[in-house]
C-alpha cells in the first residue's frame, strides 16, 4: 500500500477498494494504483491507452469494476482520545 492506512477497529486496510477520495471518474484506476503500489497517473495512463487500443472491452471492464467493488471504508488518523471520544457520541 503506498500510504500507511489503519482503521482501529479491524486493523490495516487490506483488500482492493475504489478509491473516491482520488477519483476522477470512479474511483478504479485510483484503487488500483493503491492497491497495487502503482503511481497513480501511470495507471490512468495506461488505462486511457487501453481505452483507445480496446474501447469496448476496457469500458466494460472498467464498469464491471465499478459495480462489483467496494468504496475504500472511512479510516481515523487521529489520537486515541479523540476516537474513543468520538465513538461514545
């Protein structure tokens, strides 16, 4: 994972998300590129290359991914207090 992300309840967060918070359109290419440990703009590069080499195929791909995979869940970066704090409320 290219950021060191901890959610207090499960642990660290594993897995293949989208990624809204980075998105331009979904969210895909960032949750890959997360994922993965890609940098971001080579992933868009290289889907947008694909997208002109296999428009059709890259398009239902890329919403197939959209439909079937889940947002990156909310994490808390911040002191225990605060988050104890927080949950009671």
């Amino acid at each position: 994972m290219s950021r060191r992300t901890w959610n207090s309840d499960f642990g660290p967060v594993r897995g293949f998300y989208r990624d809204p918070d980075n998105a331009w359109i979904f969210g895909v290419c960032a949750g890959i590129a997360d994922r993965f440990n890609f940098r971001l703009g080579m992933v868009r590069l290289a889907t947008i290359i694909l997208f002109m080499l296999f428009s059709w195929v890259t398009a239902i791909c890329y919403l197939g991914v959209w439909l079937l995979v889940r947002e990156k869940p909310l994490v808390y970066r911040g002191r225990d207090n605060e988050y104890d704090f927080w949950r009671r409320a």
